[in-house]
C-alpha cells in the first residue's frame, strides 16, 4: 500500500512539474512531450531507487535510454513515410514497427546484455 501511495504522490508531482513546463514552452505541443514520458520514468526510477537500490535503477534507467533510442529511429522513419512517402499515419506505424524493433534489440545485444 505504501508503494502506491508513493507512486501517487510522485508520479502526480512529476507530472504537475513536466505540465507546467511544457506548458511555459512554445510551441505548445511540447506540453503532451512533457507532460507523459518524463515524469512517467523519473517515478519509476524513484520508486526503483527506494524498492531496489541505485544499481537495479541504473539498469532500468539504461534500458529506458535504449528504448528512447530504438523510438527515435522508428519516429523518424514514421516521419519520414508520411511526409516524403505520402503514407497514412496508420500505415506508416505499423510499417515502422519492424525497425522500431529491429532497433530496441540491437541496442541491447550492443549495450546492455
């Protein structure tokens, strides 16, 4: 029970924090960019340090490194599909997926294995 309450205090923090930047910035669609996936992770990591110790949030904290890495690569081919290829957002997710996973498994048999 203590876990989830930390996780609602922390996470609502983070996230109150990460809106009020995002919501500062221009142009205003960093407010969604903000507001998700930083305060997400910085809660988790939290919670991990507290639960786990520093070496447990340091391996976590790699393999979200590796994710955000293998996402760049697939957004930017995503990007690229709709706007030079002329392909529906919904096909252009699902044809990036492929190198969305490509990616997430060759970071991590380079880096974290």
């Amino acid at each position: 029970m203590k876990e989830i309450i930390y996780r609602f205090v922390a996470g609502g923090l983070i996230v109150t924090l990460f809106a009020v930047v995002g919501d500062v910035l221009k142009p205003k669609s960093f407010a969604g960019l903000f507001g998700a996936a930083p305060s997400v992770a910085l809660a988790t990591l939290s919670l991990a340090i507290l639960s786990n110790g520093k070496l447990y949030a340091a391996l976590e904290a790699r393999s979200m490194i590796a994710g955000a890495v293998a996402f760049l690569f697939y957004a930017s081919v995503c990007v690229g599909l709709m706007q030079k290829g002329r392909l529906h957002a919904a096909l252009a997710t699902v044809l990036g997926l492929g190198l969305w996973l490509f990616c997430a498994i060759g970071v991590w048999l380079a880096v974290l294995r």
